[in-house]
C-alpha cells in the first residue's frame, strides 16, 4: 500500500524587491521592503511585488498574521525619483496617441494600480502590523496606513511630501488618515508636508506604540503579532473585517454586517476549541483555515 506522506509547505517564492518569511510555528508572516541603500523608495517592480507577496501571505492557510517592516535605516522614502527614467516609470506607459482624453483615461488606470498595490494591505484577510524605523515619507505613508495597526522606532519621521513635489497624494493618505487623525489634523499635515516625529505619532494615534530602537521595535511588533495569532483565526479575521467595514459606514450598516458574520461563523470549531481552553487551564490549538 501506498503510504500518505506530510507535504511540507513550500518556501516563499522571491521577488526583486522585497522579501517574505513565514514562520510555522508562531503563523507570522513578514513582508519586508528589501531596498535599502535607497530608502526602500518604491519602484516600479515594488509596485507589483507588494500585493503578490500580500496575495501569497493572505493565501498560506498557515499565515494568521502578517507583518511589514524594511531593511536598513529608513521604512520608505517614498517613490522613487532619483531619475528622470525613474521618475518616468512612475508614471506609467503613455499610449502612442495625441488624444488627450485617451491619455488621460490611460494615467487614470495607471493610477488605480498603483492604488490596488497598497489596498492589498487592506484587502488583506490577515491583520497587518506595520514596523516603521526612520524615515516613513510621501508613498511610505500610504503604504503604513492601508496597515491594520502600527508601530514605530523613537526615531521614526512621518511626512506627506507631495504637495511638495507638486502632486496631490492619491496612493490613499487622503482618504485613510482622516479617518485615523481626524479630518483638521489629517488636513493641516496634507497641505503643509511638514514632518511628525514619534511623539506626535503616538499623540494623535498615527502610531499604537513607540519603541527606543529598531531591534526593540522589532521585538516589539513580533510579540503582538504572535500573541495575535494564537488566537482563533476566524475571530482575528472577522474582527479586521468587522473593523475595516465599520471604518465607511454608518453604526447600524455595521451592525447588520457583524450579525450576518456571526451568524455563519459563530457556531465553528474555534470557540468549542476557546472554551475547552479555557476551562481546561491549557493554550488554545486551532486548526488552519
């Protein structure tokens, strides 16, 4: 007879410009930003490895938390500009045509890319926990903020750069912020790009925590997301899914969503496990999804 053989689960596949870990026992996944002697500035390629290593880790049945961090001394510069190639790719293929209204239609889908690329964060089913060090600027910003929940080193800089750069951000700080800071102080630093340290970060809920160092910030971020993982992964997701709806509606539309959640999920395996734990005196152990 043929015998059934554990399949162990395969690496995670490489990208140019990221990198992504996933570890079996706590089910964290990381995605880190892999561009360093750059800032991490986002590119054209990182632009598509963002949401296909999101897609994966939202895919792996072992991942039930996901965390994003960078290499080196900065999260993110932003987009990258250090060209005019660089700053071409940006902004995207240009069709072969002097239409006006087809080139606009054509930067318009462009632009609703680039969008989708950190709206994978959000769209994610896992939460994301952001890990911000240094400089988190312009792009970066968009990026922590389509994020479940972040953190971020003393040293951390947050800026919304574009009107600098004579551009009105789209990416989503515009629309995510407010809805974090407040609609006047999410305004007051889109119009001036002036830079908030850790401090203000944490005061006005830009940040959940402030760590002293990268490697504090790193251990940090770890134990919440492990601690978060043990936890029945149809809960975790039904509450980021619960959250991120209540987020664009009304009070009662999120109401009648929760409902309609719970009245499929309640009855799961999950909270027969919870409550054996529990009165058991013993960890919770549930299964993939």
């Amino acid at each position: 007879q043929r015998q059934c053989r554990h399949m162990e689960p395969s690496p995670p596949p490489t990208f140019k410009t990221v990198v992504v870990d996933v570890d079996r026992t706590t089910h964290v996944g990381t995605l880190r930003l892999n561009r360093p002697a750059s800032s991490n500035a986002i590119d054209a390629d990182m632009w598509l490895d963002i949401p296909n290593a999101v897609r994966y880790l939202d895919e792996d049945d072992g991942v039930r938390v996901v965390v994003l961090r960078s290499t080196g001394k900065n999260f993110c510069g932003g987009i990258d500009v250090s060209s005019p190639e660089a700053l071409a790719g940006q902004l995207g293929q240009s069709p072969a045509t002097d239409c006006a209204g087809r080139k606009a239609e054509a930067l318009y889908r462009h632009i609703r890319r680039l969008q989708d690329s950190f709206t994978a964060l959000e769209r994610c089913r896992k939460p994301v926990f952001c890990a911000v060090q240094g400089a988190c600027f312009g792009g970066g910003v968009d990026m922590a903020l389509a994020c479940d929940v972040r953190y971020c080193t003393a040293d951390a800089r947050f800026c919304i750069k574009e009107v600098d750069l004579a551009i009105t951000a789209d990416i989503g700080t515009l629309q995510r912020l407010p809805k974090i800071v407040g609609h006047g102080v999410a305004t007051e630093l889109a119009l001036t790009a002036r830079e908030v340290t850790s401090d203000e970060a944490l005061r006005i809920g830009l940040v959940s925590g402030v760590s002293p160092s990268a490697e504090a910030l790193e251990t940090r971020v770890a134990q919440v997301a492990a601690a978060v993982a043990a936890k029945s992964p149809l809960a975790i997701q039904g509450t980021k899914a619960a959250m991120v709806h209540a987020r664009d509606h009304s009070v009662p539309e999120g109401l009648e969503y929760v409902a309609m959640m719970n009245a499929a999920r309640l009855t799961s395996s999950d909270l027969t496990e919870a409550m054996g734990a529990k009165f058991g005196r013993r960890k919770p152990v549930f299964a993939k999804l």
